[in-house]
C-alpha cells in the first residue's frame, strides 16, 4: 500500500470521528494527513480577528487570498500556522465554531480554499478529511469513506474535546449547536454536506478509533485487491 500515492477521502459531520481516525490512518500508512476544515476554521479566525463583518465578502475574500496556513504533524493532531502564527487551539474554540458556517457556505471563499487543498494533495499519499473531499476536492479519490454517529455521541465527543482545552459546555446546547450547523453544512448551496456515490458508509457511534482506522484499511485491501 505505501508504493502507492493513493488519494483517500473522509467525510462527515462534525463529531463522526473523522479527524483522528483520518490522521490515525495517515500515520499508519505513511501519508500526509490534511484537515480540511481548519482552511476555514484559520480563515473564520482571521475574519474575527479583524473585526470583519460575516457579510463583508469582500474583505473575507481578500482575507481568504492572502492567508497562508500551514499545518505540522505531531504526535496526537496537525499544528496549525496561520501566516505563522500558531492557532491551534485557537480554531477549535466555540468563538470559531459558532462563526464558520457562513463564511464556509460562501461559494467564493470555497472556490479559493478548494484550490488550496487541491495543490496540496493532487500528487497522492494523503488522507483528506472534511466535508466535500469525495464529492468536491477530489472526486476521483481512489477510496472514499463517509463516516457519521448518532448526535447524542457526537456532543458527547464534542463535550469531551472542549473540556480537555479547559472549555465547559452544556451538553444539551450542544446538541443543539451541531443539530444546527449540520443543517446548514448539509443544504447550504454550495458543496454541501452529502455522502458521495460511490462512497463506503461508516457508523462509529459504538467503535473505538483503532476499530475504524481498522475498517479503513481493510476496506482500502479490499479494493485494490479488485483492481
């Protein structure tokens, strides 16, 4: 599997899973792991920090244009650089969370952070996670997973995460907080969030990580045994 410079898509809502699954299986295989959302979660920061209105699209475009991030495996994560600064933790707050929707639906705003991720994985031996790899970035991935979990486990997840950066949250209002940005992800008009075609479904509600990282690569020996 290593000789090959193969293209893996993850998608899925927030909370499935996919991020540490994503990067598990990256480091398994000797890939590059790539978030996609933290393109919009670093450019959701720069727009806040620059006191720039959400319906100011031209300014966040201009913010979108300039932005370089940059992002470094470690151990457990990617560090994330924001024109070198380092936003790591910054672009999980709820601050960014509660912001990014709009400023990720903007079809403009895709457009450049597409291209971005394009330049980045177009030469294979990466696993990209978000929420329009398969259908969008990289249609012609060679494996795509779509992986989803119940909402209660996702804001169990969710809750778990905030608290180990010292952030307490409701559990209940964040139900309702991912119930909400799901809703928007899925039919906001550009690159929704919508399972590709061709795509293998994975339920993670009651697996651990190392079990999904596990289904990933079976699935992956199962297809190119097919080829």
């Amino acid at each position: 599997m290593r000789e090959r410079r193969l293209i893996i898509a993850i998608d899925g809502p927030a909370g499935s899973g996919k991020s540490t699954t994503a990067r598990l299986l990256a480091k398994r295989l000797g890939y590059m792991y790539l978030d996609t959302g933290a393109f919009y979660r670093a450019l959701t920061l720069k727009v806040l920090d620059a006191g720039v209105l959400p319906e100011d699209s031209a300014s966040i475009l201009q913010l979108a244009e300039k932005m370089k991030i940059q992002m470094q495996p470690l151990e457990d994560k990617n560090r994330v650089l924001l024109d070198g600064r380092e936003v790591t933790q910054m672009i999980r707050e709820p601050a960014v969370t509660n912001a990014v929707a709009p400023i990720a639906a903007n079809p403009r705003v895709r457009a450049i952070m597409v291209e971005k991720q394009r330049a980045i994985g177009r030469n294979g031996g990466v696993v990209m996670e978000g929420r329009d790899i398969g259908t969008v970035v990289f249609p012609d991935a060679d494996l795509k997973i779509f992986m989803q979990a119940s909402l209660d486990e996702r804001a169990r997840r969710r809750q778990e995460e905030l608290a180990a950066m010292g952030i307490v949250r409701d559990g209940e209002i964040l139900k309702e907080e991912i119930a909400r940005r799901d809703q928007n992800d899925s039919t906001r008009m550009v690159a929704p969030l919508i399972r590709a075609a061709d795509a293998i479904l994975l339920d993670t509600t009651n697996l651990t990580i190392e079990q999904q990282v596990d289904f990933i690569v079976g699935e992956l020996e199962k297809k190119l045994k097919s080829r």
